[in-house]
C-alpha cells in the first residue's frame, strides 16, 4: 500500500474546501506518534463501502454507527441506500474531520469522541460498520464485545480486516476500480467481516 501524504502543521488552520476530495486533516498533518490518533484518515473505496452496507443487512429500523467515521461517506451512503437506517451516527475524534462532516452533512449526527470511550449503549446503535487499522480494532474489542451480547440482533462489520482473536460469521471479497483515490485496481481485492455475538465467544 502507498504510503500516505502528511501536510505541513502549517495547514492545520486553513479554511477546508468541502467540496475537494482531498480533504485537510489534523491527523494527517502530523506525525502519529504520542498522539491520541491510532492511524492516519483513508477514505474508503466507495465500491467497498457500498458492498460493506449491502452485507450488513441494514433495515429501516436499524440505527447504524461508524467509529472513525473519517469523512462520513459510510453513513452518507447508508442513507442512501434501499432500505435505508432510521438513523446514522459518527464518532471522529479529528476535529477538522468533524467540521467537514458537519459542514456537508449538516443533518447528520456526528460526535467528536474518543471511539474508545464511547458508549455503543446509549447511541441505541444496532449496526456498526468499521474501516480500521488492526490494533484500533484490536482496543476495541473489549467494548464491541459488551455491545454485542446486549442484543441479540446487533452486528459489526469491519473493511479490509477483521478483528484480533475474533472468528466472522462471514466473508466478502470486493473487487475495488481502479481511478478512485485509493481506490487500487479492479485485480485488487479487500475483504469485508461480519460479526454477531457467537463471533466473539
């Protein structure tokens, strides 16, 4: 995999065009390292994330979560989709993210959190679809277990890897386009994971 562009700290404070696809962020702009932030901001390829909401199965009573929700093109396109969630829910911790996915999304609801701390219970969420690195998965493992055996009809879908020590109910293999931003070639393949609460025990 490409590795990634980081800015200057000097683009921290400039004005975000939210209608560019490149999108300024504070986790981008900086090293990693004794930082709060676990990876840098990836968009998903758009053909992956519209194959990940297909697999989750979502229904219109279903209340769907992203942790890290980057860009939020994940919720947007859930709303899109037929049928569609009753309701969508973002957790970014970067602000300048949050400012982009307010400023576009102004009637989504996004949270500026630490994923880790959230509370899964009382955002009702009954779907969650993540597009994270292993070891954020892996430290959030604990608490995508505790959400799971509350309810018997929640689910976690995970992009591009599955969760540490954690066996997925199923599988699916996505071709991804080429041209996208990140987007790789149609030979590239990223596979998406689905988990119930028998996945974790």
């Amino acid at each position: 995999m490409e590795e990634l562009p980081f800015f200057n700290e000097e683009f921290i404070d400039m004005e975000m065009d939210i209608k560019s696809e490149f999108i300024i962020t504070k986790v981008n702009s900086i090293p990693l390292a004794n930082t709060p932030f676990i990876a840098p901001y990836v968009p998903v390829n758009l053909l992956v994330c519209e194959a990940a909401i297909k697999f989750a199965n979502i229904q219109s009573i279903d209340t769907l979560v992203d942790l890290g929700c980057g860009d939020a093109r994940i919720l947007a396109m859930a709303l899109e989709s037929i049928p569609s969630p009753k309701h969508v829910i973002g957790v970014e911790y970067d602000e300048l993210l949050v400012a982009h996915c307010q400023a576009k999304h102004p009637a989504m609801e996004i949270i500026h959190a630490d994923m880790f701390t959230i509370d899964l219970d009382s955002l009702n969420a009954s779907v969650a679809i993540l597009y994270l690195l292993p070891t954020g998965l892996g430290k959030l493992s604990t608490l995508l277990f505790k959400w799971l055996n509350t309810h018997v009809d929640r689910r976690v879908i995970t992009i591009g890897y599955g969760i540490p020590n954690w066996i997925a109910s199923n599988t699916l293999d996505v071709p991804m386009s080429e041209g996208g931003f990140m987007g790789g070639s149609e030979n590239d393949l990223q596979t998406i994971f689905y988990y119930t609460a028998e996945s974790c025990k």
